[in-house]
C-alpha cells in the first residue's frame, strides 16, 4: 500500500513473550510497505544474540528494522533516551510513510512512545542507597516479597526478575509513601501519530509449550555459552534479565545447571502472565487470535478510514 493518509497511524503489534510478534510485524511492514520499529528493551544490545530472540538476519532483511542492536550493554540507555530518539526518527520516517509498526513486549517502552513518561517524585540519595544495600544484603526475594506487599499492583506488571526496576519502584514508594503505581498511567501526551494496538491472544496452554520450545531451542543454539561469555560484565543494567540471571547464578554455584534452565522456563511464562495483566489492565487492545494476518490487516485498515 503506497498510497497513505493524510493522518499518521502507528501499529503497536503487542503480545506475550514468543506468541509470533516479530513474524506478524514483518508481515504487516511488506504488506503496508513500512518499517518496523522495537520497542523491546533487551534486542537494543548487540552482545545480546540468543536470550532475547531477536529478528535472524532473514527476518530483519524482509523488512526495514530500527532498534535493534543498536547499542552496547555498556551503554546507559533509559525509557527517557529511547522516548527523544524514537519521536525523532519516527517524526522522520513519517515524511514517506502514513503508517509505521512498532513491535515488542516491553511494556514501559510501548507507553513512552505512545503516551509519554509518566512523572514521579524526586528520591532522596539516602534512600536510593539504602535500597540498594538491601538488594546486597537480602537478595531479589526481599524485592520481590517487599513490593508485592507494598504495591501488588505494580507487581503483577513489572519483571520481577529485574532488580532495577524493583529498587526505582520501592524507592519512590519509600519517599512519596504511596504506591509506585499512583504515579503511573498520568495524562497522555499529544502525539503526531495516532497509536492503533493489536494483541496476539494465545490459550494459555498453547503459549506456555512454546515458550518452553523456545528456551529449547535458545539452548540449542548456544545460550548458555553467550550467557558464559556475559558473565564478566554480570553486573551491567541490561543483563538484569531472563535468560542471563539464571545462568549467572548457576555459574555462581548457587544451582545446578538444571535448575537454572527450568528457572528460565518458570521465569519466562510468569513474564508472559504479567504482559497479559498489562494489556487488560490498559484495555485498548485489539485482541487478534495467532496468524490471522488477513483478520489484523482488515481491522487496521478500517481504523485507518
């Protein structure tokens, strides 16, 4: 489709973790004549391969990708860098395109784009710090335990295996003595494009045997020596992830390699149930069952009218 609108549209492709977002994205692009943009926070990083399932070369010459591997995990990159960037390109792209695709399952990263950044209150320096001698001192657990007593509706959202993620939350709750979760979903921004969200819908079943395949599969091609060959720079903010923390830990000698890979598979699966909680939580989804491409190209075309 060459001939576009006069109105700018973005196609949010969303879904759980493996439910086929990357192949549908592909599909829409060609079919619209488009380009596709990542809103997933770990496919950014180039050392990165194989934990984060990104686009093969194949994929990404079918059609034209932005953000992906397009930084180092040395790097320090926020929601609030992406934000800037992706307005900047997305305001470029727009002069030839009416329509651009955005695809990932980060949640934090689709709002910022689509809605802007939410505000939250300054945290003292004192009580940063003692979050973070809490995470040394008593592990992710105490994170976990803490901010599921203290906001569980933050909880049921977050990655609960990201320890930053978790200390921002508790430390602004510590400061502002309210849920982390009252200072999020704030008025939207004005946008030059209007957002238009589709939803891959898997049984639940279905989409738990192929994350198990896929956690196969990563282990087949190599996870545990990528996540062996990150280990040196275990420390670093875009390792705080499935895939990699399990590893770490086993290298570590905290479990056996067993362990660490049904951790993966257990992690991976609760990620995917809090990416549902989101997009019920947002109700603006436009649910699509898997490979209905013909289905989603109908609908986005009469919300283009």
């Amino acid at each position: 489709m060459s001939n576009f609108p006069t109105r700018k549209f973005l196609l949010v492709i969303g879904g759980p973790t493996a439910s086929g977002k990357t192949a549908l994205a592909i599909q829409l692009a060609q079919y619209f004549d488009s380009e596709i943009l990542s809103a997933d926070s770990r496919q950014f990083y180039r050392e990165m391969k194989i934990g984060t399932a990104k686009p093969s070369a194949e994929e990404l010459a079918q059609a034209p990708h932005h953000f992906v591997n397009s930084l180092s995990i040395t790097q320090n990159y926020s929601v609030g860098d992406y934000e800037r960037e992706a307005l900047t390109l997305l305001d470029k792209l727009y002069q030839k395109h009416g329509i651009l695709i955005l695809t990932g399952g980060a949640g934090l990263f689709v709002n910022a784009l689509c809605r802007g950044l939410d505000e939250f209150p300054e945290v003292p320096t004192a009580i940063k710090e003692q979050v973070e001698l809490d995470f040394q001192e008593k592990g992710l657990a105490f994170l976990q335990h803490e901010l599921q007593n203290q906001d569980p509706d933050y909880y049921a959202q977050v990655d609960i295996q990201n320890p930053h993620r978790l200390m921002r939350a508790l430390a602004v709750i510590r400061a502002s003595g309210q849920a982390f979760s009252t200072f999020r979903n704030q008025a939207m921004e004005p946008r030059f494009f209007t957002p238009i969200h589709v939803w891959i819908n898997w049984e639940r079943e279905l989409l738990y045997k192929r994350i198990n395949q896929r956690v196969d599969l990563m282990l087949a091609q190599g996870l545990e020596q990528e996540a062996l060959s990150l280990y040196p720079q275990k420390h670093l903010t875009a390792l705080q992830t499935v895939g990699y923390q399990e590893f770490f830990d086993h290298f570590d000698g905290k479990i056996s390699r067993e362990e660490a890979i049904e951790l993966i598979k257990r992690n991976s699966r609760r990620y995917a149930k809090r990416q549902g909680t989101w997009m019920r939580r947002d109700g603006f989804w436009h649910e699509t069952q898997p490979g209905d491409f013909e289905g989603v190209s109908d609908w986005v075309k009469r919300q283009m009218k």
